[in-house]
C-alpha cells in the first residue's frame, strides 16, 4: 500500500490511502499543535481545546447535534492531543464517506466554544487529570519528561495544570484556535473504500475554503546532562513503576528505524530479553517494555515496568545490564531475523483497519511532511543489521544520557544513585 500525497491550493496536505474491499472510510484531520506549542500560563489549552471542538460548531450548535449525526451512521468516532500535534477522525461504512468527511472538517474550522459548555467540562478536563495521578504507571512517564526536560513545553503535561484548566476564558480557546489551526499546520487524511479521485474531491470541498494564515512555531527541544539522573515521586502504591530510559536523536535521524529494532529486542514479544529475564526467569513484573519514542527534534529510548518493591535494587541492576549488553554482544542472526518479523507482522495487523492506516500515514505525514508506503517501511526494518544494533547502542548507552524516574514509597535515593551508572 502506497499513500497518495496533494497539496491543496490553501496549503493542506492530503494523503490518501484506497484500501481495495475494505468496508469503512476514515477521515482524520491533524494539526500541528499540541502541549509543545503553549506557554506556560496556558499548560494543557491543547488539549482542553480538543474537548470543547465536540461542543458544537456553527453548523451543529450543540454537541448533541455532532454525536447524533455520527451515531446515526454507526461511526466511530474520537480526538487526541500529544506534545505535537492534535487529531480528530471519524470512521464509518463506506457509504457514509461524505459525511463523516462533512462532520470532522465543521469539528475542526467551526467550533463556537459556548461558554456554558466550557464550565461544564473543566469539571471534566480535572477529572480526567485526577484519573492519570491515580494511574501510577502512566504518571511515572509524565515524571519522566520532567526529569529530562524540566521547565520547558517538553516537561509539562499534556493534560495541563488545574490552575490552568480551572482560569482559561473562551477568548482564549478562539486565539489559539485562530493561531494555530491554519492550513499550513494541517493534514488531512481520507483512508478505506474510497477511490483517490473521490478523496480529493471530497478534500477540496469541505477543506478547500480555509483561508491561509502564517502557522504558529514551537520552541525547539534544550538538552543539557552531564551525569545520570534520578526523579522519584513519592506515593503509597502497592507496586513500585519505573521508567529507565537514555537520551537519544530525532524521528528524522538515520538511525530511528534502527532503534525500533533495538527496542524490538528488548521488549519484541513473550520471547524477547526483557519479558523472559524479568518475568519469566526472575519474576518481579507483570509488565515490561521497551520503546523507542522519536519526536521531531529529539527522542528517548525507555523502558518501563511495574515491579515488586522489595527488589527495585535488583531490577534497576538487570536493566542496566541488558542495555550494556547491546553495547558489547552483536545481536545474533537467528534473534535479529525472529525481531524483524515481529515487527513486521505487528505492523501489518496494525494496518488492517481504515483508521489505523489513517493515523500511521497521517502522523508520519503530519510530523515529517513526508509519506512512505509499507513496503518501504517494511524493507527499512529488514536492512537493519546487527552491527548497527551494536554501534547505535555504543553511542546512546552513556551516563550523560541515563535517567530514571520512579513512583513509589521509601526509596532510598542516595543506594539508587550508586547503582545508577553504566
């Protein structure tokens, strides 16, 4: 499957992917603004923002309206927000194609943000942050990007601050949506049972009259680290969450397939080093995981795992361990060949649904501004060597990159600090 990319006159960027006997049409429109776009004393505006665009538009003034309309056509439908961007998408048969086209593009340029609304869902946008500072093996990331990060977008979470949500005015939702939601800064992606020469039309027609205004630029990424780093957020839980992670490039550096890879042995699978040394031979974890996560001008490889308290100690020695290993041991045919084809048949199960081929051409698209199709992505994973593996661990496995971030109670940071170190 290869995308199709246009530009259309205003400046959006529209991929298109026909899916030949699929029954569903998914539309997804991504912009270009997220946590890493705010200031400070509008942390989390991204992402209340996302909410209040289902609340109603000139079109549907209610939110009843937009969630009738597309429950009428047995849509799925949804929005997220990251640190760099915020989408929105609809799916559906492939009959209603013009109309989830229709709902998602009056989502996303014609929001009214009635101020009744708004008042309602602060309630709900703290709610929503109270969930995640319950949930301590997501918190813990967000730890972590502060370790790393601190006082910059990078840091800050994407759901914002309490104060924030609780003190932002309408004339504030239309200013950001004013200065960023511009055609410059959007994707649109239509993907499924649809032909590209439809897609287009439909594009032109419900896209087509967004007017064109100078896109709105974030701040690039500062790092700055000289020895390993230790951030622990103290909380009474019965297990202790972790996450161990080292500094590394871009989405757009030569070696960002290569540490999917490297990620894909550590944690590629039931039969990977991560899941048989920490839950099958030590059993200290229900969960392990490696991921490589590439952002556009920097990235971190981390892995997390919940473990048993009494053997943080131990653990934090076996991780280290594994990711030194990679330094020292070229990574063996027969294993690199196993990993390979887990994450390529991953990738191809992944791929199965309109929406899931809306979201990975759109993201790539939409972070990169450029597309390629699966066989490409498919043979940059096979030419990946274990040479590579080995030089790119060599270079990334350094303690001024090492960080660690941890939720829990009694830890002893001063033994943890000793410990800590390649």
């Amino acid at each position: 499957m290869k995308p199709k990319k246009y530009i259309l006159n205003n400046g959006i960027r529209l991929v298109v992917a026909p899916m030949k006997d699929n029954p569903t049409v998914t539309a997804l429109v991504l912009v270009e603004a997220g946590s890493k776009y705010e200031k400070k004393e509008e942390n989390g505006i991204s992402h209340f923002l996302e909410h209040m665009m289902f609340k109603g538009t000139l079109k549907r003034p209610r939110a009843l309206d937009i969630s009738r309309e597309l429950d009428a056509l047995g849509a799925e439908y949804n929005a997220f927000t990251s640190q760099e961007f915020t989408g929105y998408y609809a799916k559906a048969n492939k009959k209603h194609a013009e109309k989830v086209v229709d709902v998602v593009a009056d989502i996303f340029q014609n929001p009214t943000f009635p101020e009744v609304e708004l008042n309602r869902e602060r309630g709900v946008i703290i709610e929503e942050i109270n969930m995640y500072e319950d949930m301590p093996h997501r918190m813990v990331h967000d730890v972590f990007m502060e370790l790393l990060y601190g006082d910059q977008p990078a840091g800050w979470g994407i759901a914002g601050t309490k104060e924030v949500i609780k003190s932002v005015k309408p004339e504030q939702f239309r200013n950001y949506h004013t200065a960023h939601y511009v055609p410059e800064a959007t994707t649109v992606v239509i993907a499924g049972a649809i032909t590209t020469g439809d897609a287009k039309k439909l594009a032109e027609k419900y896209f087509g009259e967004m007017k064109k205004a100078k896109k709105s630029p974030k701040k690039k990424v500062k790092e700055s680290q000289k020895a390993p780093q230790i951030k622990i957020r103290e909380k009474k839980t019965d297990q202790m969450h972790l996450v161990l992670g080292v500094r590394t490039f871009s989405m757009t550096h030569m070696d960002d397939v290569v540490l999917s890879v490297l990620s894909g042995v550590l944690s590629g699978g039931m039969s990977s080093r991560l899941f048989q040394k920490m839950r099958e031979e030590l059993g200290v974890c229900y969960y392990v995981r490696a991921t490589n996560d590439a952002y556009t001008d920097h990235g971190v490889l981390t892995i997390s795992a919940g473990i048993d308290k009494s053997r943080l100690h131990e653990v934090i020695e076996v991780l280290l361990s594994e990711l030194k290993r990679l330094t020292v041991e070229k990574v063996d045919e027969s294993e690199l060949k196993k990993v390979k084809e887990y994450l390529i048949g991953t990738y191809l199960l992944r791929m199965e649904t309109s929406d899931a081929v809306g979201q990975s051409f759109g993201f790539e698209e939409c972070l990169k501004h450029s597309v390629k199709g699966v066989a490409e992505t498919i043979a940059e994973v096979k030419a990946v060597t274990g040479e590579d593996i080995k030089r790119v661990a060599k270079k990334i496995m350094k303690n001024d990159r090492l960080n660690l971030a941890i939720i829990g109670s009694g830890v002893d940071e001063k033994a943890i600090k000793k410990i800590l170190t390649f």
